[in-house]
C-alpha cells in the first residue's frame, strides 16, 4: 500500500512501517553510502537491500540495483551467488 504525506510517496509495509519512495538515483547513492561507508563493509547483495530498507527507503528496482551494485566489486562478487568466475592474476 502507498500513500501520500506532506507531499512525499511512502510505502506501507506488513509491519505498518512507513518507506520513504525515492527515485533509483538516489537509491543508488544510499546504496553506495552504505556498501562503502565509513567501514567500508563490502556486503552482499539481498543484505545491501535490507539495510536499504532498514534505512526507511524503497525504491521498486532496490533488490536489481543492490545485485547490479555487487557484481561490480571484485571483493563482493567473489562471495554471491551470482559471481562471474574471473580467472586469477
């Protein structure tokens, strides 16, 4: 379910907590913010999603961009499921 708010798009989830909606763009930087933040903590795509989530954001590609996002560090994609083997250097 959405709805509107003092001009902004929310989506209620099952636990009745409100997402802010944001646009891909900016759900991209709160992705990198996160994936490389001040600990820099290189996780996994679907755990990308949920502290995405658990940031109150949501944007409809979230899971897609978090995926996306991961193959493209060498240090991430050698632990998901949906690594490219990459010969070693």
């Amino acid at each position: 379910m959405f709805l509107l708010y003092e001009g902004l798009l929310y989506k209620r989830e099952f636990s009745l907590t409100l997402l802010r909606c944001t646009t891909s763009e900016e759900g991209k930087r709160i992705m990198e913010d996160i994936h490389d933040g001040e600990c820099g903590s290189h996780i996994r795509d679907r755990s990308l999603a949920t502290k995405a989530l658990s940031a109150q954001d949501y944007w409809l590609m979230l899971l897609n961009d978090a995926i996306e996002m991961v193959r493209k560090y060498d240090k991430c994609e050698q632990f998901s499921p949906y690594a490219i083997s990459h010969p070693p250097h």
